[in-house]
C-alpha cells in the first residue's frame, strides 16, 4: 500500500472506465448526456461548467448547458427542470448550487427525477443511502472516498471506522456507505467529547469536519489510515484540509493529501452515475 493515497491514479482509472462504458453505449446508439442547469454567472460556478465540460468530453460523455439569468424568476427554473426531466436524451441533471438569495433551493433540487439525479441533490436520493434502496445515486464525495480505499486495496469488513463530520453532504451518507461494507462505524462532531481518544481507537480516521486543520497529532496513533475529505484555502494561497498534514503524516498508515486527494475522484464519480443512468435506461 502506498503511504501517500493520492486521488489522481484512481480519478484516471475511474475516467478510463467511464469512456470504456460510454463508448459501449454509443455502439448501440445511446449518448451519455450530462444537463447543467446554472442560474447566474457566478465565476466560481462557470469555471466549474467549463471543467465538468472539459471532463465529459475526455471520456465521451455530452453535455448540455443551459444558462439563466441571475434575476431569472424561480418558476423559469422550474420549468427549465421539468424540461430535463422529461428529455429522454439528458440521463444527469446537475443544479448549480447555491442559488440565487432568495429561490427556494430545496423545493428546486427536489424536482430533480432521483434516476438523473447525479449528484445526490433530492431528498429521495438521500433516502435511498440510508435506506440501502436504488433510488437516485449517493453522494459523489463519500463515494469517492469508498474508491479511493477500494482502489488502494484497504479493507473496511470489521474494521473500526471513525468519520469526523455529521453533514448530510458527507458525514452521514459516508458512513452509511461504510456501514453497508461490513465497517463498524462511529460519527463524531465538532461537539463530541474526548474526540481524540475516539479517533485514535479508530483503524481508519476520514475527516470531514470542515474546518481547517481541526484534527492534529493528539488524535491519531502509528499505523492509521488517515482520509482527508477538506480543503480550505490559506492565505498565502495554498490549500489545506481538515487534518493537519504534518502532524499526521509522520504516524499514519497511510493518509490523502489535499490538494490530489478525496477532491480529485468526486468528478469522476459523479461522471460515472451518469453512465450508469444512461445503462439503466436501456
């Protein structure tokens, strides 16, 4: 096992299987498509079309971009989600988000149909994680975490799992995903007593507490695997996560880094749910 788990490796293995399938599909004439619905021109939010844009092309995967205005009224956004949903060419529907002040976000992203929900926006989609049912797709980021370990080998049947954040974007999805592979999991938060006497129990310690560098020496012991899902920037510029590298590194196991960790797989991931929801509607 390597000591450093970076993303990238398995974001490209992830790729290069995501063009095998979307190639497969389109020998028999189904064309994986991607629609994403941007409200405004948010720089953050455009630069992140442009990269999606750029991925799906990579593997063979299209993508259909449809641009409101910032003042557009909710009731266009609306329908332009009810388009989607009934085009059967579109297989993935991604709601930029957050929405412009003022737009009911959660009636929006749960017009989303579960089957083209991609990245794990509805209620219904959430529910399908908790309660082990098909519907919709899990969180692209606790699932790229699932990747990341499967792909360096490390087993999570029986093992003691710790994940450090409670959010229903990662935390509780995560380790709904972890307690399906036979792991035996704990949450703890930013409220958890003696909360480094229970990572350091821990075989495997994910950080996803969202705030920077929270998870220092004293919470970790030799041998660990130490997966990072934060990134925060600093401001000199450079990157960190939720736990503080250089006070890790030097025990773990094994550990991510950020950048090149948990973040550089979630695109690949969320590629993947729309090839397999263009797979199932064949």
């Amino acid at each position: 096992m390597d000591h450093i788990l970076s993303g990238i490796p398995v974001a490209k293995a992830l790729q290069e299987e995501n063009a095998r399938i979307a190639a497969g599909l389109r020998e028999r004439g189904i064309v994986p498509a991607l629609a994403i619905l941007q409200v405004g021109s948010r720089p953050d939010a455009m630069r992140y079309a442009q990269m999606l844009q750029k991925k799906s092309a990579e593997c063979g995967i299209d993508v259909k971009l449809t641009e409101l205005a910032q003042d557009a009224p909710q009731a266009a956004v609306c329908a332009a989600l009810e388009m989607l949903n009934r085009d059967p060419a579109v297989h993935g529907i991604l709601l930029m988000r957050p929405l412009p002040e003022g737009m009911d976000e959660e009636g929006l992203r749960n017009r989303i149909r579960p089957e083209k929900d991609v990245d794990s926006a509805t209620d219904a989609s959430l529910a399908g994680v908790f309660t082990s049912k098909p519907l919709g797709f899990a969180p692209a980021t606790p699932q790229a975490v699932l990747e990341i370990l499967r792909y360096y080998g490390i087993p999570l049947r029986g093992k003691k799992v710790v994940v450090v954040g409670r959010s229903l974007v990662v935390g509780r999805p995560l380790a709904m995903l972890l307690l399906a592979q036979d792991a035996t999991v704990t949450i703890c938060h930013s409220k958890t007593e003696n909360l480094p006497q229970l990572t350091r129990e821990a075989d495997i310690v994910v950080a996803a507490l969202a705030k920077p560098e929270a998870l220092g020496a004293d919470c970790f012991r030799k041998g660990q695997i130490v997966v990072d899902v934060g990134i925060h920037r600093r401001g000199d510029g450079s990157f960190c996560g939720d736990v503080a590298f250089s006070e890790a590194e030097p025990l773990a196991q094994a550990i991510t880094p950020v950048p090149g960790g948990v973040g550089s797989v979630t695109t690949a991931v969320m590629l993947r749910h729309v090839v397999q929801a263009a797979e199932n509607k064949e």
